[in-house]
C-alpha cells in the first residue's frame, strides 16, 4: 500500500493507493467514520458497474442510501446540487453522519460541494474510480459545480476526511476517458517534474499499465505537496492551472458537448506553450514535445476556430484574475513552470 499525507492546518487526511484497495473499503472507512450512516452519490455508470460491490464491501453495519446522478459535465450543475441536497435531506443525515463521493471528478467535485455546503459542512470522503479523479480533482478540497456563465464559478475549498484510490477499477474505464486522465498525468510532468514526462514518453501502453500505480502515486506527491504550501490558491496552487485558462473556455465554448476537461486542457498547455516559446520566455522545442506527448496519448492539441472575442468573454472569470491583471501559468522548460501576471489588455498575445 503506498500512503500520502495532506498536512494542512486545518485539515490532516490520509491518500491511501492500493490495487485492490475497494475490496477492503468498510474496513478502511470504519477506522476513520464512527457514525453507520452514509450516503453514496455516484453517476449511472459507476452504479451500474460498481453499485453493488461498494455496497456489499461496506458490509451490513452501516445504514446506506445510493443517489444515483446522470453522467457527465451537465450534472456538475445548481439544478443537480439541489436534487443531491434534497434527496441527501430525505435520508435524515446530519453532521456526524459521512458522504461517499464515488466516481470521476464529475461526482467529486459535486458531492464535495455538497458536503461543504449542507448543514454548513458534512464529512465526506473521496472514492474516485477515473483516473483523472484518482490523481488530480480528488486531493486537495477543490468542490464546485458550473454556472451558464462558466466553468467551477460557485465552490469552495472542502477536504475530504480520506481518499481511497484502487487502481483496479480503472479497467472498466473508456479509453478516452483513461487519456483525458493522461491530459492532467502530462500537466505535472509539464509543470514539476521532468522525469515523469520522460517516463511517460517512453512507456508503451503495457508499461503504462503496469506502473500505473507509481504514476498514479507521483501525481497525488506533486498535488499534495503544492496544497500543503498554498492551499487557497494565491500563488504556488495556480501551477496545478496550467492549460486551464484557455481549456475552461473552450469547454464552456462548446458546452462541454465536444471536449472533456483533459483534452481542452491538452489543448490550452500546447497553446500557452508556443505562445510563450514565440514570446522567448520557453526554451526552444518545448511546445513540440508537448504536442508529441499529447499525439501519443490521443489528445488534441490544435486549438479549434473559435473567435477570439469569445475566448475572452469566457476567461474574465478565470479565478487566477486579480482586478486589471491576469495570473498565465508558463513554463521555461518541461518540468519548470511560473507564474506570469500580465495586465488584461495584453491577453490577445497569450491566446
Ligand atoms: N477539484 C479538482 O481539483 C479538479 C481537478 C481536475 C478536474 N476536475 C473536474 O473533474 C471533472 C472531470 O472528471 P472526469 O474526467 O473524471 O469526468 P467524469 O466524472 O465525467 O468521468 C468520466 C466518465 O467516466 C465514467 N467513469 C468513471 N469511473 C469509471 C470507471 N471506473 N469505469 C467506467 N467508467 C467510469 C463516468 O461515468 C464518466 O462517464 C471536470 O468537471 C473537472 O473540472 C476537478
Ligand atoms: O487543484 C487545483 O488547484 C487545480 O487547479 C486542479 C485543476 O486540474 C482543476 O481542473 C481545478 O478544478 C481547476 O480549478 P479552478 O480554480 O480553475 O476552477
Ligand atoms: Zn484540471
């Protein structure tokens, strides 16, 4: 088993990463979760797949309700959040009772939200079951749900009480949704750590598989450790941003029907770089590798013909804006990033 820790001040949880680890899930949760009642919230596919599993893994002790939600970017919605509070208010839970988000970042960022909010704050933990869930959205208390107007509007910064990753169940996972997973992996290698780019350039897709849990293991290392130094986003956290900017506005731009979360971050990571490569602030080559990795891995990496104009009425509520001024996350090279701020009337050079 390999165990990470996040040390905040206020908050202290465990990453625990095991193949096989959901077959010992009630075990776990019962070291750390006194009260027996528990509400899973979890999307049609997950259920289907794993619904009955968890609930047999919980074992008879604890009294459990399932809410079950649509799949997909849509559900990370105001009108889904109220069905989950609802149908979560039904149940009767109160602030000692505990919530399993159970499935990609969809239902964590979901169910997070909902935790933080209901009651003024309910425990929850984090089961995620995509791999993009497993090494990036769910550490580091980052909940929300999207509003018309864009991408993660309304949150708030709620931890988890643990995360339970299995790598295991990743291999009933589409393979788009496996390399819209990979879009983030790259993002970490791109941001700190240049050996993990490599070894990810190397691996053949058996490879990959086999070291999937150290991969899985390294990312959480990256995560955890730019949380513990800024948790509420203010400086060092935008890094885990890189690709973002350009990638929440071409989701939004096309309702999130066209392009998962990796791939319009794929996208926005290939840009910025040969944009700050033009701009002399990335070394030579740089955005080439970048293209290379995303081409290996089945991401797009050229941006669609959207008007310009558009991708700036979307990225004005990018959260790293500062009144005039705009934080870029850059790189200097694979595995070495900044933060560039800019003033706002300088955006058209950057996208
Ligand atoms: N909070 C954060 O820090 C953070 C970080 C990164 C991304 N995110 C958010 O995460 C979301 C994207 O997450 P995602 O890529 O997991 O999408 P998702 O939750 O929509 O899951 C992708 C698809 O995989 C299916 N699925 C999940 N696990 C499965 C399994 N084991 N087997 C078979 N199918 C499975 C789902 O049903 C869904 O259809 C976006 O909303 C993004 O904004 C949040
Ligand atoms: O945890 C973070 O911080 C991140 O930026 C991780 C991102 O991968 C993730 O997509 C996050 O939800 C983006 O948050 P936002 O603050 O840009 O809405
Ligand atoms: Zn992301």
């Amino acid at each position: 088993m390999r165990r990470l820790n996040v040390n905040l001040p206020q908050n202290d949880y465990p990453i625990l990463i095991k193949k096989g680890l959901f077959n010992n899930i009630g075990e776990e949760i019962e070291k750390i979760h006194e009260n027996k009642k528990i509400v899973i919230v979890t999307d049609d596919n997950v259920e289907k797949l794993y619904g009955e599993r968890i609930k047999a893994h919980l074992g008879n002790d604890f009294k459990m309700k399932m809410i079950v939600i649509e799949p997909g970017e849509k559900s990370k919605s105001i009108s889904v959040l109220q069905y989950i509070y609802d149908e979560i208010l039904d149940f009767e839970i109160t602030r000692g009772d505990l919530i399993i988000a159970f499935g990609g970042g969809v239902v964590g960022d979901l169910t997070g939200f909902a935790a933080a909010t209901l009651l003024r704050g309910i425990p929850f933990i984090q089961v995620p079951t995509s791999l993009l869930a497993q090494i990036d959205s769910s550490i580091g208390g980052k909940v929300a749900v999207n509003l018309p107007k864009g991408k993660n509007l309304v949150g708030s910064f709620y931890h988890p009480k643990a995360v339970f990753i299995d790598p295991e169940l990743l291999h009933t996972l589409d393979k788009r949704f496996f390399y819209d997973g990979m879009a983030e992996v790259v993002k970490y290698g791109c941001i700190k750590d240049e050996k993990l780019f490599k070894d990810l350039f190397s691996y053949s897709e058996e490879e990959l598989f086999e070291h999937i849990e150290e991969v899985i293991y390294r990312c959480c290392y990256i995560k955890k450790s730019i949380v513990e130094k800024d948790e509420l986003d203010t400086g060092e956290r935008m890094l885990l941003n890189f690709g973002h900017t350009l990638g929440h506005a071409i989701e939004k731009y096309y309702k999130y029907e066209r392009y998962t979360h990796g791939e319009a971050v794929a996208i926005g990571m290939y840009r910025i770089t040969k944009k700050s490569e033009a701009m002399g602030m990335t070394e030579k080559g740089t955005a080439n590798l970048i293209k290379d990795m995303l081409c290996k891995y089945d991401l797009p990496y050229e941006m669609p013909d959207i008007d310009k104009e558009k991708i700036i009425e979307a990225i004005v509520f990018d959260k790293k804006n500062k009144g005039e001024y705009m934080n870029m996350v850059l790189i200097n090279k694979i595995g070495k990033s900044f933060i560039k701020k800019i003033h706002r009337k300088n955006i058209f050079s950057y996208i």
